[in-house]
C-alpha cells in the first residue's frame, strides 16, 4: 500500500484545471501496481481546487480514498454552494471519512487536518506554485515545509500554464 496525502492551492485558474488534473493522472500512474496487488490510497480534505481535484484522480486510478473532515461544521460552514455536489459524491466514494472532534471549521481544525494527512501519508503531493508561506499558518506551503521536516518525500505539481487566481491571494 502506498498512502499519499494531498495539499494544493484552493484557487487555481478554471484554465489550470486540465492540466493539473493530467498531471495527478500522471503522477498516480507512478504508485499503482496492480500487477502486486497494491492498493493506491489518496488522504484528501477535498477542499475545494487541488483536494478535489486530487481525491476524483484517486478514485479514477481505482484507488481508495480516505477523506479528512477537519470540523463538524466543515460543510455547512465552508463548503460553497457549487461544490456541494462534488464534496458530496467524494464522501459518498471515500472508503474511510474521518470527521475531526472540532465543532468549528478554523485555524486549529485546518491545522490538525493537515497533521493528520501528513501522520497518515507515506508522501505527500502539493498542487503547490512553489511560493514560501504567506503567514497565516496552515495553507499549502506551511503543509510543504512541515512534510519536509518530517522527512516525508513531497512530489510538487504544478505543470506549465498552471496559475492561481488573482483576485484570491
């Protein structure tokens, strides 16, 4: 079994979404082995954007996935109306939910999410433009530097043409 966990950008272009997609598609290519009977396993908080977008890739790769929940609320509370259908069929596709005791989706919630990804994966994949930590703690390049640290290997992906939208920094 080979466990990988996701963090990525929230906000990528509608136009970068074919080419991340393929380059999920490409990388989860590398770690299945059906031939030994391995089982591909994807830990997504399928936020919307990389998660999601990584968790679909998942489960296209007859992979199992195992959705992190980061709050009770994390639904109702984050999940935006145009998404729900998304967020819903995942849940419904995850082999394993994992709903977090925090009553309400924050910084904590998000940040215990995130150590739960990283206690559970064997890599970690970041939709990740490469820039340092914008100072709030707990965005995807927080998640980066703290995989690293931990000594978990980190495929970045971030394919040419990918970008993340302005008006959302």
């Amino acid at each position: 079994m080979t466990a990988l966990a996701v963090t990525g950008h929230m906000d990528l272009t509608d136009e970068s979404v074919p080419a991340v997609r393929a380059a999920l598609d490409e990388l989860l290519a590398k770690y299945r082995d059906v031939g030994r009977g391995e089982t591909l396993v994807g830990i997504s908080c399928i936020a919307k954007g990389a998660d999601s977008l990584f968790a679909e890739a998942v489960l296209a790769a007859g992979g199992r996935l195992v959705v992190v929940v980061p709050s009770r609320d994390y639904r109702r509370s984050t999940v935006e109306p145009d998404g729900a259908p998304l967020f819903d069929r995942l849940v419904e596709a995850a082999a394993e939910v994992v709903v977090l005791p925090y009553e309400r989706a924050g910084r904590q919630a998000y940040e215990a999410a995130n150590a739960l990804l990283l206690e559970r994966a064997d890599r970690l994949v970041a939709v990740w433009n490469g820039e340092p930590p914008g100072g709030r703690g707990g965005g995807t390049a927080d998640v980066v530097l703290a995989a690293r640290e931990a000594g978990i290997p980190v495929d970045v992906v971030w394919p040419a043409g990918a970008a993340r939208r302005a008006d959302s920094r």
